[in-house]
C-alpha cells in the first residue's frame, strides 16, 4: 500500500513451478521498467534451527510430518511423476549421482593440508597495506572552505570514473544534501549516477556492497552518524569482510560518507562521534580530516582504492575559515596513514584529529605564552591506517602524550593509542599518557550543557599546563 508501481504475489514456495512461474513474471515486469515485485513464498521449516537445536522439543510430530510432506523436492518428484516427464527410478538414479559428487568433493576436501596459521590476517585490506609518500599538490588555487573542497572532489572523480555513482538522503539536486556537499551532482551526471536513497541506511549500504561487487564504485552518504547503526551488520558483517572470506577473489570499494561531531548544538542525535566503533571493525577504513585539503585529497584516495572506507567530516569544519586551505589540483591524492606535524614541539605531544586538532592549536600557543614551554601538536588524519610511527617518534621526543578527541572517553580511540604509546615508548615517558576527550554521556540538547560534556577550550589548556609542569 503506498507505492503505486509495486507488485505483490503469494505463492506456494514448494512448487518449483508454481515459483518459477511468479519470478519470471517478477524478472520481465522490473526488465520493463514496471516496477518492483515483492514475492511471498511459503516454504516449510524442514530442519532445526542449527545444528545444537533439536526442534522435536518444542515441535509437535504432527506438525513436523506435516512439513514433511511440504518438502519442495517430494512434491517437485510428485508433479514430474504424475506428468509422465521423469519416473521415480530417474529420480533415485539422480539422488545416488548427486550423493556420488558430494562424497567425492568431501573426500577431496578432508585430503587438503590443513591452511597456513601465518594466513590467517591475509586479505583483511587490499589497499594500503605499506605506508605511502605525501607529495605536495602539483598546484593550488584559491583559499576554500571544506564543504566545498569535498564538493570539487566529488565532480572530479565522477569525470574521472565513468562507473562512479553517488547516492544517500537528499543528495540530488537541487537541495544537493543536506549540506551541500553534493551539490550539482545529478544535474550534471544524470539521475542514474548521482540520486536519492530512501530513509533506510541498510539499504543504502547493502546496495553499495552489491554494485560495488559488480564493478561500480559507490560513494555513499549517511545523512548523520548518528543514524548509521541500523546499517552496521552490513558494514559489521558484509562489507568489510567481504575481501577476506572469499580469499581475495572479491573487493569492494565501497566509501561511505557521513557525517559527525557536535559543537552546533544538535542534541543526542546530531552531535555523535563514534569513531571508536568502526575502527574497532577490522576491514574497514576510517579517514576524518581536519581541513579542506586534507579532505579533498583523502576523498580521492578512498575513492581511488580498492577498501571499504568510512569518511567521517565533521559538520562544524564545513564552512569554518580556519578549516579552509588552498585548494589542491584535481589530481592530488593524499596517501592515507600519514599524520601531519602541524606545530613542533619539545615537551609535549598532542595527539587529536578533526575539529579538536585546532582547538588544540589554540591551547598550545596559549600554554607557550605562559610557561615558555614548547608543544607539539600530530593531526592523525586517519585512524585507520594508523600512523603509529609517527605517535611513538614525537613522544619519544617529548617524553610526554596528551590524546585529544571528542567521543566518549571510555573505550575511546584515544585509549588504543594510550595502550600503544605505553606498550611501545613506556621508558622514554616521563609523565603519565592523559586523555581529554567527551564525557560518557549523551550530548544534550540545552546550549548551557552541551559544553559540559564536550571538550572546551579551557579544558585543553589546563590538561596541556598540568602535563607539562608534571
């Protein structure tokens, strides 16, 4: 009801006939542009649950025979018989060969050595799998916001990659999503490129996973993070696993971008940053740049590679001048993995990514005014690939770590890299590894309290002051 171009049928599931009769008529009515069908089948339940189920405790016999003689294959032999197409001899000659095959491959199958253990982390990623080399753009243009930036990278690649297309909530024109970043998108490359999703983040990425597989290169949006978890047994379970369990045979270079952060005060369903989530997903890259440069030239490099990626922008850096960077040319790339020293320092690392990267900027400079002491501030630029080199080299340098970053503190990224720090630099540390980073609570909605759970300047800078003088 509601979608007048939808198609419904119930059938009988066990009547191959009856079933190949509904899908072809399924298959040629959507090959004329009529439409989706949606088709009913009513099947038994042949079988338990899994294998540590015994479902005669909990199903009468009398249902279980019933079922039984539902059985597709009983009723497939009734109808050939009963048709004069095949005898039941046929049908036990074919059952013995089919049984024949299955031993045979089974046989095969128990005589293979058993794999390598030192495999087992084979096919995870296929991309990125050494840290590259950042070149500098071949050019720059002039000074653009973030939203913008992201936006070129978009039409770029399209220009470049004929088997790209774009889709999520409201990203077609003329609204072009929600903030804009997808702005004239299919109005230059058509609806069948650039085109709007329904308000169904697991469709959205379950799509992606299938087109991607069929050699299209999805770009995908997710309107807030905050809603993306309808979405995750596709991400979980589908999509970034998808190069491992089948042993490299298949990739997909799905990105999915979204949204994130708060700041703007967008209450408990617009404000999250839950990174910590997806990094936590082996298989599935995460990138959140902290400008337009850095996100321009990530974009291209998740659009350009062969891994399931997240790409996390975070909404107050959109449109903020202190975001905004000299516009690289069309074709820089920024290798993922690589932080960025955006200030040396010889007594302190600062380690953040995203907006609080110039949060922290802003703290260290005003910790040097006073104490004369110098910090050193990392942008990570990717979560994953870490760039664990960099970390572990400037706090051997200055001996002391401060992790910056706005989820939940508890069982937050920052903790990772605390343990890494502390694992891989514990005796060159001369004061503890310290956190500053979101409270464990939602984010509310009052403007007087979301300060309160979020990061603030003044918080940096006393964390930043107490580290050094410790």
């Amino acid at each position: 009801a509601g979608y007048a171009n939808l198609d419904r049928m119930e059938i009988n599931g066990s009547n191959y006939f009856e079933s190949l009769e509904a899908f072809q008529k399924a298959v040629a009515r959507a090959r004329r542009g009529e439409g989706p069908t949606v088709v009913v089948s009513q099947v038994p339940r042949l079988l338990p649950h899994s294998s540590s189920d015994d479902h005669r405790k909990y199903r009468s016999p009398e249902e279980l025979e019933k079922d039984r003689q539902r059985d597709p294959l009983l009723i497939f032999e009734k109808l050939c018989t009963e048709a004069g197409v095949l005898s039941s001899e046929d049908f036990r000659k074919m059952e013995e060969e089919t049984l024949q095959k299955i031993n045979e491959v089974t046989e095969w199958a128990e005589k293979q050595e058993d794999p390598d253990p030192s495999t087992a982390t084979r096919y995870v990623f296929a991309s990125w799998l050494e840290k590259g080399k950042e070149e500098p753009p071949k050019s720059v243009g002039e000074k653009t916001m973030m939203v913008d930036a992201l936006n070129h990278a978009l039409h770029e690649e399209m220009e470049r990659n004929p088997k790209m297309v774009v889709y999520g909530q409201d990203i077609a024109d003329p609204k072009g999503g929600v903030f804009t970043v997808t702005r004239g998108l299919s109005k230059k490359f058509g609806k069948e490129r650039a085109f709007n999703a329904p308000l169904a983040e697991s469709s959205i990425v379950g799509t992606a996973i299938g087109m991607a597989v069929h050699g299209f290169k999805p770009v995908v949006e997710i309107q807030f993070v905050d809603y993306i978890f309808t979405a995750m047994m596709q991400i979980r379970n589908e999509l970034a696993t998808l190069y491992y369990r089948s042993n490299g045979a298949y990739k997909c270079p799905v990105v999915v971008r979204t949204t994130c952060g708060g700041y703007i005060h967008g209450g408990l369903c617009h404000s999250q940053s839950n990174e910590a989530f997806f990094t936590h997903v082996a298989g599935l890259r995460v990138f959140f740049p902290s400008n337009a440069a850095d996100a321009k030239g990530l974009l291209k490099a998740a659009i350009r590679g062969d891994d399931p990626v997240l790409f996390l922008e975070h909404k107050a850096l959109y449109r903020q001048a202190f975001a905004a960077s000299p516009e690289p040319d069309s074709d820089y790339v920024l290798p993922p993995g690589i932080a960025k020293i955006l200030k040396e320092g010889e007594d302190l690392t600062v380690i953040s990514w995203g907006l609080l990267v110039h949060r922290c900027l802003e703290a260290a400079n005003k910790v040097e005014e006073e104490l004369g002491a110098s910090v050193e501030v990392l942008d990570l630029r990717t979560l994953c690939p870490l760039d664990k080199e960099a970390i572990l080299e400037s706090v051997k340098k200055t001996g002391k770590a401060l992790i910056v970053h706005e989820d939940n503190i508890t069982s937050g990224f920052g903790g990772e890299i605390a343990a890494i720090i502390s694992s891989e630099a514990f005796e060159y540390l001369d004061g503890p590894v310290q956190r500053i980073a979101g409270k464990d609570a939602p984010i509310p909605y009052s403007p007087v309290l979301e300060p309160a759970v979020l990061p603030q300047p003044e918080d940096l800078y006393r964390g930043m002051k107490d580290l050094i003088l410790y």
